[in-house]
C-alpha cells in the first residue's frame, strides 16, 4: 500500500502508517522547519513545502491507495477561544478543502482526515461533507482518545474516514489498557534542572498544594485554564499541546517536561529526531498525530475496507 500525507508536520501520521505497511511516498507541509524535520526522519519521501491551497495535484505522484490529511485545526478548537472569530482562524480551517481538492483530481479510494471534535461544529461542515459525497465517498466518523490504543497521553481526536463505497466502513478497534504517565516521565531528581514551587505563581502554587493533598510529593502538574489540582502518574498524561503545559512536581520542586518525555507521550519512536530548539520542537511534537494512534487507525480501515 501506498500514501500521501497531507499537512504532515514533523510525521506522526507518516510514521504510524509506516509501522502499518503503508509506504508513504509524498508528504506536504507549508512549514519549513517542519517539511526538513519530516525529510530527517523519512528520506525516502519525497517532500513539498507547500501552501496546499496552492498545490498542483497534477505535480505528485499518481499512484497511491491512501490519502492522509490533518488540516490545521486551532480554527476548530475549543482552545482557541474568541480567536476563532478572526482571519487567521478562517484560513486555518479552510484548509480542509485542500483534501476535497486533492481527492477530486486523484479518486484515492481512501482518505483518511485526523482534527479535533470541534471540526464537526464547523459552520462550513455540511458543505464539505457533501462535497466529499458528491466526489463518491462514504464517511465514517469516529471519535478517538489516543490512551485506548497503547499512548500514554489522554488525546481525544476526529478520525474521519472516506471510502468510495455505497456505505461507511464499520470500523473494528481493539483498545488496549492504559499506559501510565510514570512510564515515560523520569522520576529520578538527578539530572534535571529543577526550579522551588515557592518560585512560581500563585496558581502554580496553588495547584502544586492540591495535587499534594491528593497525589503525595510526586505527581504532575498541569497547567491547563480550568485545572485546579495535580494529576496522578499512574493515569495517562494530558493532552500535549504545542506549549507545554505539564511539569513534574518532586517534593518541593518542579521542572517541566521534557521534549523526550513529550514526544514519548506522543508514542514517537526514541530515534525519531527532533529540531535542538526546544521552542520548535514542542510545537511539532504538540501538533503531531500519535503515531500509534494512526497504525491503529490505518489497520483497522485496511481490515474493514
């Protein structure tokens, strides 16, 4: 099996695709960073840094089976708050009708679309599901956490998935048991550079003090708008996000997170590479598909399709 990947970041979705037979042979993102950081990783790609609203499908290769596509999501979510109302938010979610494009040229027999919930809610949703009708394809719609499928992180996601066929595919999962957070944080207090609770905010503090009276002096931190206590290491890690927003709490001590420990959160392979520049790295790695999370989702559309 062959595939595309459109929007493909640093190469969550290619790497999960890979390590379920399909052999990703072109892969876009309009981010330079991104598109080189991708190339690292999979040579044998071949690569276009590209604004897909402008691509050529006429330009990539033509045979392949599957097409895989996570347009910009921050102008869905929920997260974005009243920066949905903006034009940098309407760009960012008219990026789904690259995928229309692309599969009108290409008749892919399967598209594989990954977003947050919130794309549901697009007010522009119906008119791109009945474009995807119109061109033949069945939608399946199926909502994820990514800790059912062997990802030690809580990340609840929309796989959408088009086939050319009379009816939507039902798609068959076998979850798998939870992986806790302490699997992939290292616990230890050598080697880390920690910083004194009392040093933080008050809401840092005030969260830490919660999470000690329910988790103990070892416990994570998390720093999320709504969130007013600790979280236990036994559980799988939050959402990681292109910011980090977790922090290991040891005694009276605390460090954030580190980029190995996020991109492990996020089932990367410990060889994958990643940019040196913390600030870029986080971003890619908090952007990603879990890449666990798209081989289950690629075998289990190649078993029902």
């Amino acid at each position: 099996m062959k595939g595309i990947d459109l929007f493909s970041g640093a190469g969550g979705t290619s790497c999960g695709a890979e390590l379920a037979g399909v052999n990703i042979i072109w892969a876009a993102n309009h981010n330079p960073p991104a598109v080189a950081i991708h190339a690292l990783n999979h040579p044998n790609t071949i690569h276009a840094c590209q604004d897909l609203h402008q691509q050529d499908w006429n330009e990539i290769p033509r045979d392949f089976d599957i097409v895989y596509g996570s347009p910009c999501c921050q102008g869905h979510s929920i997260a974005t708050g009243k920066v949905k109302r903006s034009y940098k938010a309407d760009k960012s979610r008219s990026t789904a009708w690259a995928i229309v494009s692309c599969v009108e040229n290409h008749k892919t027999p399967i598209v594989i679309i990954e977003n947050v919930t919130d794309f549901l809610k697009w007010e522009l949703y119906d008119a791109w599901s009945y474009a995807m009708k119109a061109l033949g394809y069945s939608l399946s719609l199926n909502t994820l956490n990514a800790a059912d499928f062997g990802v030690p992180q809580r990340r609840v996601r929309l796989f959408i998935v088009a086939t050319r066929s009379a009816n939507p595919i039902d798609l068959k999962f076998e979850k798998k048991e939870h992986i806790p957070a302490r699997t992939i944080i290292d616990t230890n207090f050598d080697g880390h550079k920690w910083d004194l609770v009392s040093n933080r905010v008050a809401a840092t503090q005030n969260r830490v003090k919660n999470g000690r009276n329910k988790f103990g002096s070892l416990f994570l931190d998390a720093a999320y708008g709504g969130e007013i206590g600790g979280r236990s290491l036994d559980k799988p890690i939050g959402t990681i996000m292109t910011v980090n927003k977790h922090s290991l709490v040891h005694g009276d001590y605390i460090r954030p997170i580190t980029v190995a420990e996020q991109a492990a959160a996020q089932s990367f392979p410990s060889n994958y590479v990643f940019p040196k520049s913390q600030t870029l790295a986080k971003m890619m790695i908090g952007n990603a598909v879990p890449p666990l999370l798209a081989k289950s989702v690629t075998q289990a559309v190649l078993a029902a399709a």
